[in-house]
C-alpha cells in the first residue's frame, strides 16, 4: 500500500533551518504531484507549497515564499522542503501528500488522495 513517512522535524529557534524529507513507496513517485502542508494547534491545515512531477514546477504560500524551497528526487522516491529563516508561526504539524492530478498553482489539500502522519516542526522566539 502507499506509505509516505515524513522526517527531520524538531526544535528551533527563529531564524533557524530545517529540512524535512518524506519518502514514498508503494506509488510510482515520479507520477504524483507532491505537496507539504501544515496544521498548528486551533488552525485548520493549510497548504504550504506543491511541485509538478518533474520538479520542473512550484507553488508556495505566500507566507513561506523566499524562505521554503520544496524539491524532489525521483530516483529517490523522496519529497524534501527546506525551511530557512523560520519564525515561531511556521511551528505546525507539518504533513506531506501525494496527488494523482495534474500540478496547477491552485491545487487544495483535496486534491490530494495520499497522506503521510506528519512530522512535527516548533520554532521557539
């Protein structure tokens, strides 16, 4: 079955980096959109970013513009997002999925049919 397990989350300060990755099986990786997503405590999961099958590409949130970068290795069958800068608002579950959709900049969390259990992210001030 499909399994999409999510890495590299912890703690941090602000201004701090991270990188998580998200390894899939039991898909053809190189035929799926992938995105990130995030929920904080009380809020209601919100897309992050997404990128086309070839990586070729993105989309991001305009809260995480210019300091996440999403990639992919299909070789790998990896999804990765590097968090720079961070700030305590990007503390959040953050969760990645798969899409058997074609990329579009507008693609919603329903979109997306594969879902990983998430890996935590906290940004201390």
């Amino acid at each position: 079955q499909v399994q999409l397990v999510e890495s590299g989350g912890g703690s941090v300060q602000a201004g701090g980096s991270l990188r998580l990755s998200c390894a899939a099986s039991g898909l053809s990786f190189g035929s799926y959109v992938m995105g990130w997503f995030r929920q904080a405590p009380g809020k209601e999961r919100e897309g992050v970013s997404h990128v086309s099958r070839s990586g070729m590409y993105t989309y991001y949130s305009d809260s995480v513009k210019g300091r996440f970068t999403i990639s992919r290795d299909n070789a790998k069958n990896t999804l990765y997002l590097q968090l720079n800068s961070l700030k305590p608002e990007d503390t959040a579950m953050y969760y990645c999925a798969a899409s058997g959709r074609s990329f579009n900049p507008y693609m919603s969390q329903r979109d997306f049919g594969y879902w990983g259990q998430g890996t935590q992210v906290t940004v201390s001030s």
